[in-house]
C-alpha cells in the first residue's frame, strides 16, 4: 500500500534561507521577529545574520560546519540561525531548558561541532565543551564592522541545515540531520496548501530542542509574517495566551499534549483568542479527540485543527488532516492525513512487501523529505535508513518502526509503536489502547499507562489518570473498563494526579510516570520493613 503525495516543482536550489532574503528585499520595513517588548524588521535581521555569517566564514566555520546553537528565545537566537544556515553550516539545537546534566551528554554527540552559540544566561550550561563558546552580546562591536551583505556562499539541496537530537533505542541520544531540501519542501507545502502568507503570524510554544519548533521558527520567516517568540524557557500557558489574545497571532504548532493545556487555559477563563486562530498544527503524540471535542464545537471555534504525523528524520511533518473531517466512533483512531508534497507513504510487511488495502503494516516515509541520516550513525538505529526497489526503481526509505493502516477514505492512521508493546503475563499488550479506552470513560480527562513492576519483580500495568472533576473510584474505572478491554488489558493499578507532566518539547514524560510509580513503590516497601523492625 503506498498513499502518494502530490509533486510539486523545488527551484533548483531549494534553500530555505533563500526564501526570507526574498522577503527581506521585498518587504525591508515589515517586522520579522518580535520578543519581550523589541522586534526587528526584515531588513535589520538580514543585516544581522549576513554579520554573523561573515564571522563564521572568515573564521573557516563555513559549509559543512555544525554551529551549536545555545540560547533562549530571542532575536539573538534568530540571528544565529539565519547567519549559520547563509554562512553554509548546520545549526545543532542545544536547549537551555535541559538540565545541564543531559546538555553535557548531548554535548559528546555531535561529531564535527565547531564552535557554540550562548548568552550570559546559557554559557555555564555548555562550558564543558570541548569546542569554543561565543556570546553575540560581547561581539556586538566586532560585528558591527562586518559587511551588511549577503554573503556569496554556495548551498544546495543536499546540505544539512539543522540536526536535532531524538532518543537512541540504546539510551545514548542520536542526532538526525535534515536536509535544505527537505526542510524547504516542508515549508513550502504548507506555505502553499494552507496559503499561509504575510498575515500569517506565527507564536512558538514548543522548546527549542523539538524538532517541532525548527519549522515553527522558519515557517513566518518563509511566507513574510512576523514570528513571535515568548521570552520564557519554559512553556507558560498563561504566557501563551496573553500573547495570543494581544497580537494578531494566527498559527501555533505545537504538540498534542501542548494544546490541551491552551484550550484548557481558554476554557477555564474564557476568551476565544485559541479558538479563533487561523490554524493550529499539533501532533507527536497519540491524540486524544475527547479532550478537544467541546472547545472544537464551540459556536466560535473557527480555527482549523491540523493533525499531523512525521519523524524527525524525515524533516518533521510527513502527513496532515483536518481534524473537522473526523467523526469518532467507538474505537476510532483520528486519522493523519495524506502526504505532504514529494512525499511517499509506504505500508510494508516484515518481509518489506506493500500490505493490501486496510491491512496493518509498517510505516515508511519516502521523498524529499528522508532526511541526511544520523550524525553519529552507528548501531541499529543507521539501519532504519534503508534502500528498497519500488516499481523496479530503487528508493530511499526511512523506517518509521510505527504501525498503521490507510481508511476507506485513503486516509493514514497510525495505531501505534511496533515496539510499544510490552508483555505481561506472557500476554503483548500496546498500552496506547490502554490509554485510548481510558479516555473514552466518563469522568477521565487525561490518562497514561506505564509499566511497573510487583514486589516479585513481574511486571503490571499502572495508569495514571487526571480526573475530569471528582476524583474516581478505582474499582468503578475497572469496571467500565472490562466492559470494552479484555481483563489481561486492564492496568493492575490506577494512580489519580493533578496532571500528566510533560518532557520539554510538550509530550507527556512516561518516564517520570514510571520513575514516579517506582519510587512510590520503594518507599511503601521500605515502610512496611521500618514498620515490622525489618531492614530491607
């Protein structure tokens, strides 16, 4: 089974920075960038970037290069990027919000790294490294002696323009690189799709680290709109929404998990500043249509749910769907579209043979989107990027290693991990369905299921579960859960919380879910010692 996207023609350099100096020539005077209180317009930024980039070149930092990038959310920030990606380089996101324990790790991951990007606020988070650490505030004078001009350096297609990190099925972080080529196809497929242009005011919600965020950073840069940046490390709802509610903000992108919490935000205060945005693109998490359906229905909802699906090495986005298509069922699943432009989804079978119609098979993303591979390519992981003959013509995959099925409507749906599965009682068990048949009950909100373990060291099902409004009584949830989940599929344990935490890029953290539960679990075990005058 393959679903094609439509072909569209790329320039023949198709180079995202390309796309904002047009736009900087064209439009001097319109405000490209605004942040607590300061923007810049068009014509400074470029002025700017084309200074750093001269720095980075003249300083032998040129194509090839990877730039690290350490910084908040700032014009600065900005600046780096566009001067690293004119000068020819890659910029490699390094997010201040991590703890400064996992940026050191990420630190060693990046082979080729040749020099970092910080600020005063950022510096002490990447001062081990073994390359040197610059501070655009303190080269400002130096800078502003550099030329104001293009500078002539030649990039094509196939350069790497970022790599952000993704997590290593070994526990060490690999990093992806994605090509100018792809990440211009992306842009401009929604540029154009969604006919996004000049008005089309973006607001970055996402951390810095997501690769999410890389083209909800370029996406107004490309079609001429203004990007704003809110001036917090961490995401703030609050925030989020003040911003919303006091510019002509008209796209978010976000994760699923993100947008909860805004229409949450908007629900419990009113205001329709969410519901009344031109586009809202989210996705990267299994989705929860519940926890959106009453906001959505709202007489003055008018903005366009865009659910998307894609990897961060195929460039971010493979597939989109408006939303307002969906009519839940039972047990559906909310699709994910059809391809982005250039774009193939392939369905295959262990043996990589295609599936029929309907059928469950792996997915595998094809086009111009298949990114430049990892970084630090070594182990299992470099083998995801693969080469099958297609029609008797050899094609480059990438191994998605999720399951998914296309709809009688031609429409992708992916039903999970086919490595999510875990094994209690010698029974395999995805814990999206889990979750999926929770979120259905009335009285749950929010749920996720984790894997702990027993006292003998088995493992069991935990669900954590943020009630609607009451809190629920266990065996009440079990209950309605056996009436739809066989009883092998119902969690052992059912934990109530506030909320579900979130990684740093705005998904739900199962591993502090887990961590939780284990540490819980200890405490009890080491009580019920105290308390008997044993030592465990």
């Amino acid at each position: 089974m393959i679903l094609q996207g439509k072909r569209v023609a790329l320039p023949p350099a198709p180079v995202v920075h390309r796309q904002f100096e047009h736009h900087a020539r064209a439009t001097p005077d319109a405000v490209a960038v605004l942040c607590a209180g300061q923007q810049v317009t068009y014509a400074e930024l470029n002025a700017k970037a084309n200074r750093f980039a001269h720095y980075l070149t003249a300083r032998g930092h040129g194509r090839g290069a990877k730039v690290g990038v350490c910084l908040d959310y700032s014009i600065d920030m900005v600046v780096a990027i566009l001067g690293t990606l004119k000068a020819g380089a890659a910029y490699v996101p390094f997010d201040p919000s991590y703890p400064a324990a996992r940026l050191h790790l990420l630190l060693d991951q990046v082979p080729g790294l040749t020099l970092i990007v910080a600020s005063p606020a950022t510096t002490a988070l990447v001062e081990s490294a073994a390359v040197e650490v610059i501070d655009l505030e303190q080269l400002a004078g130096h800078l502003a002696g550099l030329a104001p001009t293009d500078p002539d350096c030649a990039v094509t297609g196939d350069d790497v323009c970022y790599a952000v990190f993704t997590s290593g099925s070994t526990g060490t972080p690999k990093v992806t690189a994605v090509r100018h080529e792809g990440w211009f196809n992306l842009l401009n497929w929604l540029m154009l799709e969604y006919r996004l242009d000049h008005a089309s005011h973006h607001l970055v919600v996402s951390a810095f680290g997501f690769d999410l965020s890389q083209r909800a950073l370029m996406m107004p840069l490309f079609c001429g709109a203004t990007q704003h940046l809110m001036p917090s490390r961490n995401f703030d709802a609050a925030m989020a929404h003040r911003m919303l509610a006091r510019h002509d903000i008209r796209v978010v992108h976000c994760a699923s998990s993100t947008l909860y919490l805004l229409v949450d935000w908007e629900t419990a205060r009113g205001g329709d500043a969410l519901a009344g945005l031109d586009y809202v693109l989210f996705g990267g998490e299994p989705l929860r249509v519940e926890r959106l359906a009453d906001w959505a229905r709202r007489a003055d909802t008018t903005c366009t749910l865009l659910h998307q699906y894609g990897v961060a090495e195929c460039t971010d986005v493979a597939t989109s769907y408006d939303l307002a298509g969906h009519r839940p069922g039972t047990h559906d699943i909310a699709p994910v579209g059809t391809p982005a432009y250039n774009t193939d989804i392939h369905l295959l079978d262990e043996q990589m043979r295609g599936v029929g119609a309907g059928e469950y098979g792996e997915i595998y993303i094809a086009g111009s989107s298949v990114g430049a591979g990892y970084l630090n390519g070594t182990g299992p992981e470099s083998e995801r990027f693969t080469t099958a003959v297609i029609d008797g013509v050899p094609c480059r995959l990438y191994r998605t290693g999720d399951r998914g099925r296309v709809d009688e409507a031609g429409q992708l749906v992916v039903a999970g991990r086919m490595d999510a599965q875990v094994k209690v009682r010698g029974m395999r068990i995805d814990p999206t369905d889990i979750e999926r048949a929770l979120g259905r009950l009335d009285g749950v909100r929010e749920a996720a299921v984790v894997v702990g373990s027993t006292d003998s060291g088995e493992a069991e099902l935990v669900a954590f579960i943020v009630p609607a409004d009451e809190e629920l009584a266990e065996h009440d949830v079990r209950t309605r859960l056996l009436e739809t989940l066989p009883r092998n599929m119902v969690p052992a344990r059912f934990v109530t919380v506030g909320r579900l935490p979130l990684s740093p890029h705005g998904k739900v953290d199962r591993a502090a879910l887990a961590d939780e539960f284990k540490n819980k679990h200890q405490r009890k075990h080491e009580n019920k010692y105290s308390d008997s005058g044993m030592t465990a």
